[in-house]
C-alpha cells in the first residue's frame, strides 16, 4: 500500500540535545511538508519541499532544519535552538490532495 | 495573522443530530477548501472538498457549504454517530493547480458525539 511512514511514533529527549524525525513516501509525491499540531493551535506548517535538493521556510520555522535528498525522504531535525519542542509533528505529501503520516510525537524533558 | 478562522473549538452532540462547524477566510485568491478528520494519535484524513465555483457538495452524511460573497464555508455531518467523534479541521489552499499544495488550517474542532 501506497502511503507515509513516519518514525518513531513516540521520542522523547533530553532538553538540548537535537532530534531527527523521519518521514519516508513511497507515493512518488514530489511535494514533501512537516507540521507541528499543537492543542488549539491547529497545524502550523515548518517546512516544506517541492523538489529534490530544495527545500522552503514554512510559517514557524526556527529551530528546525530539513534535508531533502531523496524524493523519498524528507527528514526533520528538532535542534536545541526550538524553543518548545514538545509536540506533535506531522509530515504530508501532495500531488492532488495531501496525504498525511501517522505522525510523531516529542517530548523533551 | 490567522489565515482561516474555525468555530467553535469543540461541539458535543446527541447521536442522529446534526454537527455544524463553521470557518472563515479573508484570501479571495483561495480556490480549494477541503476539511478534514483526525483521529487522536494518527494523522488527519481527507473529508470532503469544495472549490469556490460550487455552493454545496455532499458526499453521505457529509455536506460543505460555501458562501463565496461571505467567505465562509461550513461542514454539516447529518444524522452524527459516536464514530464520527474526532477533531475536525478546515482549511484552504492557494494554487492547487500548481505542485505547491500550501494549506492554511483553521485552529481545529473537537467533536463529541454522544450515544
């Protein structure tokens, strides 16, 4: 089944300390997005990628960085820098409609 | 700025009732505006979708209507079932015929179908 893989369901880490988050498609979906989902607040979109190697600031996006090597594969990296880390991060491909992951969600303590 | 405002933050209906959730928008440049269902612990999930071009759309239970002059739209589950209980949310996208696909969501509603 086509779809989005998102790992680990549940992170937790130590204040300080940065965090990849992965997200893999096998939709063949060019465009790539991560969001951060907080209680009340809705989905508020990090980063996102249309093409391999390129990738674009989304609304919230310091304190996080992404890479986009593989059309696959766009992994999040939480660093030390975010503020308030905790949270639940969703990744999305598009190509008509979006199709979401399972999502990840981070604690630090 | 909010770009897509939802209301309310939660609803809590009887079953065989009807939910409405309501969202409002200021972009005129908008042209999609899908809603969708969440689940706690997995993504959300594409509902049902409206383009401005049409006033209402139903799909099953599940109806969009949308005031073009207003700028609103608003989503109408009929006849709610306790499975329908999950978090809803609106949103809306510039440029859906392009790859870029940027959805603005509204803030979310969590809905509460009782038996």
């Amino acid at each position: 089944d086509g779809g989005i893989t998102q790992s680990p369901k549940y992170l937790f880490r130590k204040e300080g300390q940065n965090v990849t988050l992965s997200c893999e498609q096998n939709l063949n979906h060019d465009a790539m997005y991560w969001y951060r989902q907080d209680p009340g607040q809705g989905l508020r979109l990090i980063y996102y990628s249309q093409i391999v190697n390129d990738f674009q600031k989304g609304d919230i996006a310091e304190g996080y960085s992404v890479s986009r090597e593989k059309k696959e594969s766009f992994p999040l990296t939480v660093t030390s820098a975010q503020k308030n880390p905790t949270a639940f991060y969703l990744c999305a491909s598009f190509r008509t409609d979006y199709t979401f992951g399972s999502g990840t969600r981070l604690t630090v303590v | 700025q909010q770009q897509v405002k939802q209301s309310p933050q939660s609803l809590i209906v009887q079953k065989g009732g009807i939910s409405i959730i309501n969202c409002a928008y200021e972009n005129t440049a908008f042209d999609y505006f899908p809603w969708y269902q969440q689940f706690p612990g997995k993504g959300p999930a594409l509902l049902i979708a409206i383009r401005p071009d049409v006033s209402e759309k139903k799909e099953g239970r599940f109806t969009i209507s949308f005031n073009k002059s207003a700028k609103q739209f608003s989503l109408h589950i009929m006849d709610s079932q306790p499975g329908d209980s999950a978090t809803y949310f609106c949103a809306a996208s510039l440029d859906r015929g392009s790859t870029l696909g940027r959805l603005y969501f509204g803030r979310g509603t969590q809905l509460t179908v009782w038996p």
